[in-house]
C-alpha cells in the first residue's frame, strides 16, 4: 500500500479507491460489525412483534454468521489474488466470492427451510454496501494522508542541526581534513534522502541507513558522550515501513536524552521479527520528564498516525518512562512486498 494509492493525480481522471487490505485486522473487525449492523437493522425494520424480536435475532444468527465467517477467511485467503487485479475487477471478484460462498452455505442449509434467493440478494447488497463504505473511508482519508505527509516535511530535521552539523565540519577542517570531507559527503546523502518524494513503503534498512548517517554527524558535535547500542535482525530489516519513521525518533533520543547531560549517554536501538510482527525499540536516559515529553510529542504523533493510515490496527507506538529511561517501541506487521 503507498500514498499515491489513495491520492488522485493532476491530469487523471476520477481515481478508484484499491480493494480493502482483507488480511488487515482492522479491515476484518470492520466487516463483522458492518455486516452485523446490517443484519440487525434488517431484522428491528421487519419485525413486527416485540415479542418475536428475540427469535429473530437468533434466526438472523444462524443465517448471517456462519456465511459470514466463511466469506472473511476466503477473502483473508484470496487477497494475494486480489489485490493484483485492477480495483473493478478486484471489487467485481469480491462480490462473487461473498455471493458464491452465501449459496453454498444457504445451499447446505435448505433442510431447514428457507429460501436460498432472498439470502444471496442480501449478500449482494451487503457485499456491494461494505465496498462502498471501504471506498467512501479510503476517499475520506486522501486529505489526511496528505496532511500527515506535510507533517513528515516539517519534522525531519530541527534546522539547529543542520547549523551545529557545520560547525563540527568546521570543528576537524584544519585536524582532519578526510574526516570532514567524509561529514560533507554523509551530511549531503542525508538530506537527499530526506528532501526526495516518499510517498511509498520504504525497506526499513533504509531507514536505518539514514539513521547511521545522521549518528555519525552528531558523533562530530557530541563525541564520546554520544554512545550508540544497536540491536538487529537482518530478517526484519527486509520489512517495509513508512518513510522517514525512524530517525525522527532517533534525533528525539539524541536531542533530549544526550544533548542536554554533561556525561555520556547510550542511545539503544533494538530491531527484531517476531512471527508476523516487527518490533523497533529505542531508548534514551531521561534528562527532563516535562521537556522531553513535549518536545517529543509532534514526532510520535505525526508517526502514530502514519502508523494507523498505513497499517489500520495492525501497528502501534507506545512510551513510558522507567528507571531514568524513556522509551519508544513500535509493533507493525513484517510486510516485505511494497
């Protein structure tokens, strides 16, 4: 999934939301209430009886649960498939699927009275009103994806660092001259990094490779009191992520956890896969509860809610503070295709 799936582009035509991501836990729970409120509406709209209402609760229970758990596993199953097609054709499959899995089910269950017509209408309209309510959320979101990306533009880098980045050029010119040219050359590839048009997943190797850069500058202004402890899975770092999702964080360590204290501080960075997740944990000592905690809060919102138009439910960020250490830790799902 990449921001320019849900941004229209100049000069294009009317621009069609992609499927649903039909694995995504938030996209499964949205379904099932959907199809639920759906089902009960019909039934309070119907009724006749108050007194019957608790039977045909049940009786819509029996009807509309069992197809509907069979139509969220394949379509859980089939989303590979799917979401190679182009969106009608991927839309148009969907609706077969939930149709033909409706017939079978109500098919199996013709003994026990009923007809199997109505069922599958009503699937029908269901499928085709939980794609519309999918396409309606996809459109709504176009404007804060945006906005998030913005976001992202104004915090890269505090403007002091590229100021305090010079000065420590300045700093080894004339001792080392290799060494500053080296600073040039990382201080170059980082705001080139940092200034191109991320709009797509990117593989969080890169982002770490950015984060390498900018520690390296840093190390020129802070030297030894600036102690990096890296963590890594070369496994996880295959997985792809929102751009710009893990220096912020980083700059964050050193800018209040490093940069204030007069003695050395250690930054840990700790990247591991576990199953389908990866989890990215940092760390830094805690020099001042209050400031750190308001100079922090634009960068962990503006990732969150990346975190949340990217991956739904799937991915979270949490902080908390112990023992002197403010922590950030980040779950996402281990996504290694764009």
């Amino acid at each position: 999934m990449s921001i320019n799936q849900n941004l229209p582009r100049a000069g294009r035509g009317a621009h069609r939301p992609p499927l649903p991501d039909f694995r995504n836990l938030g996209v499964v729970l949205r379904v099932v209430v959907l199809v639920n409120a759906l089902a009960m509406a019909a039934v309070l709209v119907r009724n006749g009886e108050l007194s019957r209402l608790g039977g045909e609760i049940l009786d819509m229970a029996l009807r509309v649960e069992f197809p509907l758990i069979l139509c969220v596993a394949v379509l859980f199953l089939a989303a590979p498939l799917l979401s190679r097609l182009a969106p009608v054709a991927g839309q148009a499959a969907t609706v077969l699927l939930v149709v033909g899995m409706t017939s079978l089910v109500h098919g199996l269950m013709a003994p026990l009275g009923g007809d199997v017509m109505w069922p599958v209408l009503w699937s029908l309209v269901v499928a085709l009103c939980v794609l519309a309510y999918f396409q309606q959320r996809s459109a709504a979101h176009a404007p804060a994806l945006a906005e998030a990306r913005l976001l992202a533009l104004t915090a890269r880098i505090r403007p002091h660092f590229l100021f305090n980045s010079l000065n420590g050029v300045l700093g080894v010119l004339r001792t080392n001259p290799r060494r500053a040219e080296e600073a040039l050359e990382e201080l170059a590839d980082l705001f080139r990094a940092l200034m191109q048009d991320n709009r797509e997943l990117v593989p969080l190797s890169e982002e770490i490779a950015l984060c390498e850069r900018y520690l390296s500058l840093e190390r020129l202004r802070l030297g030894e009191r600036l102690q990096v402890q890296w963590s890594r899975d070369a496994e996880a770092e295959a997985t792809r992520v929102p751009p710009l999702l893990l220096q912020p964080l980083v700059e964050n360590a050193v800018y209040h956890g490093i940069e204030p204290g007069a003695e050395p501080g250690t930054v840990s960075i700790t990247i591991a896969r576990h199953g389908p997740e990866v989890h990215i944990g940092i760390s830094n000592p805690l020099q001042d509860p209050a400031r750190h905690h308001a100079g922090n809060r634009m960068a962990l919102d503006n990732i969150r809610e990346r975190l949340m138009l990217f991956f739904d439910l799937e991915a979270s960020l949490d902080t908390w503070q112990e023992a002197g250490v403010y922590r950030v830790r980040i779950r996402l799902p281990f996504r290694s295709r764009p």
